[in-house]
C-alpha cells in the first residue's frame, strides 16, 4: 500500500480520447499537441516512426532517428477530439510540414473558428543537420541555413461547416481578424520591425476538397525562424497576442537572438548580443500586472569562442525587450548550449 502522492504523474494517467494512426505500424511522430477549451488538437505529420525499426534499432543500439521516415507524398492531418467525450470531431487536411513545436491555439469567442500557431518546417530534413558530423561539417554544406529555414504559421481551422452550402473555390473564412478583445491597430511602439512584403500579408484560407474534407492554408506570422516559442501561460488555450522565441535562422548576424512577436500586428522584436547563445526564452509574469506582456524574460545562455566555460542567467523586459540584468557563472569545464529552460520559485 502506498499513498496516491507517491505515484508519479505517469502512474495516474489515464486515456480520455484517441484517434486512430493513419499508418498502423508507423505511428506520426508528434512532440507537442493543441489544447482550447473544448479540444485536443493533435497533428498528424508525414514523418512516422516505424515500429519494426524501433525493435531493430534497441538491439543493434541505434540512435533513435534511424526508426523515422518522411513521406514526402502525404499530407499533413489535423484532428480535432472532443474534451467532453474523446471522440474525434472533424479532420482538417494541409499540406505537408514539419514541426516540433506548438505555439498556442484558440477557440475565437464566436465558437466559428480554431486558430492554431505552429512553428514549421517544409520537411524533416533539418534533422539530418543535428548528426555531430553534419555539425562540425555545416561550413561545407552550402544548404545547411536552408534546411533550418522554418517559420512560425497559422492555420484557421473553421467550424460547423459541412460543405452542403459551398463550393470547392469559396473561402470558409469569413472573419477578418481572429483577435476579438484586443485592439490590433498597428500602433505599438516599442516594435522596430514592420515587414510590408507580400508574405506576411497573406491571410489564412479554408476549402472543401471533392471528398468533403477541409484542406487549410496558413499565413505567415512573422519572417524569421522561431523556435522554443513561450508565452504568458495564463493565456495557454486562449487568445492571445504575444509569444517569445529563441530564432532558429542559424545564418543569422546573431544566431542567438530572443524574438518577440506580435501576432495581431505581425510585427517582432528583437533582442540579442554578438556571441551570446540563449536558451528557451521562459515568460513570468508581473504578479500585479495588467497587461498580457507585463513581465520578464529569463533565459540561460552560453558565450562563444573562447567563454566555453562562463555560463550566465539573462533577464529580459517582456514588455520592452530591453536587458534588465544578468548574472554570469565559471564553471569547472565546457558547458554545453541547452535547448529548454524551466525556472521555479524557491518554496
């Protein structure tokens, strides 16, 4: 016998929706899922993980990636279950992508719409550039930038249409904005960025397919690469605004710049030093604040060239995106750039 405190999250889990994999044996591989008031959203990517490869793989001790398998001819699915019963509601199709990260998602205050933010890839081929040897080799590969080139998107996934009413050609979106209780003017001034080309003005699209299926195009939300994406979690399955991210475009003049985005006005933020490489980029917030930005940015990061072994704490206004402090550390040896950060308050 044993108190139900001592069990782990794991051992008090319990399945309360599912939906069947497209390929049997070759389940999706999925790093993170959606979740809004009344939903589970769970993307169904074209790169599988094969299961028959996964016993191979454990007795010949392989790395884990050698089981992955892109189909470059599939679609992406995108499946909506139902927090109240677990059923599966309605399967969105898109074209195919690759992602690891969800941004955030929402249900829009008329129920008429799911807004879901991804940051993605076109393919999975970024993974090959993660091989230490394709590390230490990317100065020979003149597409190594290319293949990390991805974007944050988002997708409008619209409701209660059943394709009785419309034809293949008409846009299921009708709402101009997806921001209903925020005032989106593009009158921030703390932004220093505003792009005018032609991408990001682009603006979502939803069509029903012969089959009576809904194929969604995104629309861009900013021109740089975003990864780790963060934001005040008070806001995790609902409207929001802003959302705060370590830039993924390693051929940038500062690979390791924090970005903070503004997606009602798509306008960005940046903040970053020459040879200076933050982690996750962790929003807390001002406990009287008011305002969905109102709070810091605290970010680990690592130095460059010759610091392999100094290691420093970074705060960052959320608000402003100006340095507040920092603190730096010696440490014994090298330390390694970590991708994650999770910071808590001393209890």
């Amino acid at each position: 016998m044993f108190d139900i405190k001592d069990k782990s999250m794991f051992d008090q889990a319990e399945i309360v929706g599912s939906v069947p994999a497209r390929w049997r044996m070759n389940p999706s591989y999925m790093h993170t899922f959606g979740i809004t008031d009344n939903f589970f959203i769970i993307i169904e990517q074209p790169l599988a993980i094969s299961f028959t490869k996964m016993v191979k793989c454990h007795l010949m001790n392989q790395p884990l990636c050698t089981c992955l398998k892109w189909h470059d001819d599939q679609n992406t699915l995108i499946h909506l279950i139902s927090r109240t019963d677990g059923k599966l509601k309605r399967t969105f199709t898109a074209e195919k992508f690759f992602f690891f990260h969800t941004i955030n998602q929402f249900e829009t205050l008329d129920k008429d719409y799911i807004v879901l933010d991804l940051c993605c890839y076109k393919d999975a081929k970024m993974l090959d550039c993660m091989y230490i040897e394709s590390i230490k080799n990317m100065h020979k590969n003149p597409n190594y930038a290319e293949l990390f080139r991805g974007r944050p998107l988002r997708f409008i996934l619209p409701l209660g249409e059943d394709g009785h009413d419309h034809t293949s050609e008409e846009n299921l979106i009708k709402i101009e904005s997806m921001h209903q209780t925020v005032n989106s003017n593009d009158n921030n001034n703390n932004r220093n960025f505003r792009d005018t080309k032609d991408m990001l003005s682009r603006k979502a699209s939803a069509y029903f397919l012969p089959d009576g299926k809904i194929f969604v195009k995104p629309e861009l939300i900013c021109d740089l690469g975003c990864e780790t994406p963060r934001f005040n979690y008070e806001r995790l399955g609902k409207e929001y605004r802003y959302f705060y991210a370590i830039s993924s475009d390693v051929d940038l003049d500062n690979p390791g710049t924090v970005i903070k985005v503004d997606t009602a006005t798509k306008t960005r933020v940046t903040w970053s030093e020459k040879g200076l490489y933050p982690s996750e980029p962790i929003f807390v917030s001002n406990p009287e604040g008011q305002d969905e930005d109102d709070g810091v940015i605290v970010s680990a990061a690592v130095f460059g060239k010759n610091n392999e072994s100094d290691v420093c704490l970074i705060v960052i206004n959320a608000k402003t995106m100006k340095e507040i402090s920092r603190t730096v550390f010696s440490t014994p040896g090298p330390v390694p750039k970590c991708l994650h950060g999770w910071f808590s308050m001393d209890k």
